[in-house]
C-alpha cells in the first residue's frame, strides 16, 4: 500500500507527538480511515519528506510522531512562473493542478480583457485560497514537498511590468520561433492568455514588455491545453522531463 503524503503547515518537530491539522486529519481518519500505528510522509514545504507515525485516532483530533526526514529531490532545476489567463468554470483549476504537477514553482492568475470572470475581494479571496488548497493536492499526489505559490490575481499589465531578469516567453502559433530555437535559461516567466486569447493591445503589451513570442506547432490550443503543453515542453528542453 502506498504510504499517504500529507502536507502540514508550519514546523513539523521530530520525536514530538502533535495533532494533524484539520484537513489531514479528516482525510486520513474518515476517508482512509487509518488508524494508530499506520505509517504517514508529511511535507510541509520546505524540500524535506518527515517519515511519520500515527499515534492516536481521537474523536476531535489525529494525533501523529515524525520519526525522521528527509531530502526529496524532485524539484526542476526549472524555475518557472506561469501567469495564467483566468478562465471560466472549472478550466483554471485544472491548469493549477496539472502546472503543480509538471514542476511550475509560481503561478499569478491574470484579469484580461477577454477574461470574463469578475471577483470582488470577498470572492477573490475565496478563490485564491480555493486555488493554493489545489496547488498542495497536487504536490500531495505528485510527490513534491516545495508547494508553488499561487499568488492573488492581478490585472495583466501589473503583472508585464513586475521586474524580473528571468527569460519572458508568450505564445504565437504563427511566429517562426519555437521552444527548441530559444537560448537556454534555467528561469523563465511564462504568459497565456485565457480563452479568446489576448486581444491586438495586449498582444502589444507582451512584446512592449519584452516578452518574446514563440509557437508550439500550427495549431491554435485551447487555453489550458496551451499552458500545459507549453509547460511539458520547456520542461522536456530545460527542466527534468525525459
């Protein structure tokens, strides 16, 4: 049986008995319904995996010891922050989760102009924190213990003109530069726009930024089809993907 991976917030001391937090504890106790002696991986972030044992299944609590830790290796030498388009529905939770996945270490949600989701604060709140709950599953079933950050949304503008030395890239089904043609970096930002793509200005607004236009083939892709694929192939050429 696959030993469960189960994110904790904040210092996990070793050889110290302590309460699971809320969301682990439930998962663990009432839907695989484990029970005191049963072994766990905690992560909490900060690279190492705590080799963990249950200690108690409590009414109100989950009580578990970490015996041990650590490094786990699997972050890409690929620092890559992808700013994303906000999509409607269900499509921007499912770029977060496959982006965590493929190794992306930030991600920024995008208003654009053809973005067609308003949030006010109380509902953006909501949903960043919706959005960062998602990051952590993915890092809990892909085996990452570095959680990417899902930054609060912002509008596209703010986000072109944030300084940075990393290595600006956009997507361009009919530009001649493709990702095999780029110098090698070993830190890029990542742009895409959401479904209907960026308008004329914001397109001028990538290239006034310094963000350089590549194509991932002849074919226009959805917008969480873009962002993935692009993810897998810069990771293919830069990152750790075989």
């Amino acid at each position: 049986m696959r030993i469960p991976r189960i994110y904790q917030a904040g210092s996990i001391p070793l050889q110290q008995e302590f309460a699971l937090a809320e969301d682990g504890a439930n998962h663990i106790g009432r839907v695989l319904r484990m029970q005191a002696g049963d072994e766990l991986c905690l992560f909490n972030g900060d690279g190492q995996n705590y080799q963990a044992l249950i200690t108690a299944v409590e009414k109100k609590q989950l009580l578990v010891k970490a015996i041990s830790s650590t490094d786990n290796p699997v972050e890409s030498p690929l620092k890559l922050h992808l700013g994303q388009g906000i999509s409607r529905g269900d499509r921007m939770d499912f770029v977060i989760q496959k982006a965590v996945e493929l190794g992306v270490t930030e991600i920024t949600p995008l208003f654009t102009e053809r973005c067609g989701v308003k949030l006010d604060a109380e509902r953006l709140a909501k949903r960043t924190e919706q959005w960062q709950k998602i990051a952590i599953a993915a890092c809990e079933q892909s085996g990452r213990s570095v959680v990417p950050q899902v930054h609060t949304a912002i509008q596209l503008t703010k986000w072109l003109a944030q300084e940075t030395k990393d290595l600006k890239l956009t997507l361009d089904p009919w530009t001649s530069d493709s990702i095999k043609t780029i110098a090698g970096s070993q830190a890029i930002r990542l742009v895409i726009g959401p479904e209907g793509g960026f308008t004329d200005a914001e397109v001028a607004q990538t290239k006034d930024a310094g963000f350089m236009a590549v194509r991932l083939g002849p074919r226009v892709l959805r917008t969480e089809t873009a962002a993935l694929t692009a993810i897998s192939a810069l990771q293919l050429q830069f990152g750790d993907l075989a």
